[in-house]
C-alpha cells in the first residue's frame, strides 16, 4: 500500500486492511511515497494506492469484501506469488 503520512484516506485504508487479516491469508506493509521522490512524482495524488502482486487494484477506497474478490481472483488464475 502506497501512503503518506497525515492522509485520512490512507488511514481507513489500513483499517481495512488490518480488519480483512482475519478474514484471508496475505501480507501487506505500508510505503510512505514522500520518502522517495519517484513515488512521490507518481502516486502524489492518487494515494492510498493499494497493489495485489504488483498489479494496482484500488486507489483513494477500497471496500474489504472487494478486496477479498481481489485476491480469490488471483489465487484461481494462478497468480500466488
């Protein structure tokens, strides 16, 4: 998850993420984009950015049923890194 510091987005982002623990199996870990200017150029006004193996899957909300849709998606096209 792509974030920075101070966003509220970002924070009920990662409240759903914590909460969606529970529910299936995967890791996650937050990037704070103003700490390297490449991301901060690209991702400045999109985050929270939230990206499943590599793909980007939700940007500004992200509803958990959606993300749970979102990795059984990749589990059954074989994409389980």
């Amino acid at each position: 998850m792509y974030s920075r510091e101070g966003c509220h987005l970002c924070d009920v982002v990662k409240d759903t993420l914590r909460q969606m623990e529970g529910e299936a199996e995967f890791q996650w870990q937050v990037v704070d984009i103003d700490g390297d200017p490449e991301l901060r150029e690209k991702f400045n006004e999109e985050v929270p950015v939230v990206f499943i193996d590599g793909r980007k899957a939700f940007k500004y909300h992200m509803d958990g049923r959606q993300f749970l849709r979102a990795l059984a998606g990749r589990e059954s096209t074989g994409g389980v890194s």
